[in-house]
C-alpha cells in the first residue's frame, strides 16, 4: 500500500539562539503574538548557542521580526512533505532521494502520535 504524499518547498529559518533558559521561550511567544504558526520545529545545541530550525507560517515576517528584536536567524529552502503516518514511509523517501543521488544533509519530524498523517521536513542537497 502507498502512501499519500503532498511535497512542496518550504523556506526554514535557521534561528541562532543563546544557550539560556528562556531563549526559546521568548522568541516562540514572540512569533505568536505576531500570529505566526511554528509547522515543525528542531534544534541543536552546542556549548554557547543553540540552532533552532523552524518552518513557520509567514518567514519574512518570522525573519523582519527576529532581526528587529537583535537574533540572527538564516533562511534555507528545503521540502516540506505531508505524508500518511506508517512504518516504512521515511525509508522509502530516503531510497528513493539515494535512487536520485540526492542526499539528505537533515530531516526532522513533527506530527501527533495517534495522528493519521506527519510532516517531514527534509534538508537534500538538492531541492
């Protein structure tokens, strides 16, 4: 059985953070008030900062907003895929991509656990 799939791009903000209690906080309040929705959301931290990636609803309002407050962020094109929620699925994206001699430099997920369908979101070398 295939699943169904919806791809399109996406532009993600890669949001340079300081690696202190409340920084995300701030900033995802900061986006809500503005009423910009988080689709999907990841990070990684080193010693002194913290990269959030995220895509969001409006970008170039998420992006205006985040260098009015003083926070780097950086925009990224990569592809946001809806896809039905089952074992298998990422696995056969990922072959099909290698099939294709793309690689994928990232991906993170987001989704409800009971949900029927998640979201990929996938960094290739070749959007």
């Amino acid at each position: 059985m295939n699943p169904s799939l919806s791809i399109e791009t996406a532009t993600q903000l890669a949001v340079f953070l300081a690696n202190r209690p409340g920084a995300l906080a701030r900033v995802c309040e900061a986006l809500a008030k503005a009423e910009i929705n988080i689709h999907a959301l990841a990070t990684s931290d080193t010693v002194d900062h913290t990269v959030v990636r995220m895509v969001v609803s409006d970008p170039t309002k998420a992006l205006m907003l985040l260098g009015e407050a003083g926070t780097l962020a950086l925009e990224t094109e990569v592809l946001m895929i809806e896809t039905t929620s089952r074992p298998g699925v990422l696995a056969k994206i990922a072959e099909r991509l290698a099939d294709a001699e793309v690689m994928i430099e990232y991906a993170y997920l987001a989704g409800g656990v009971a949900g029927e369908n998640g979201l990929i979101v996938l960094r290739p070398s070749d959007v």
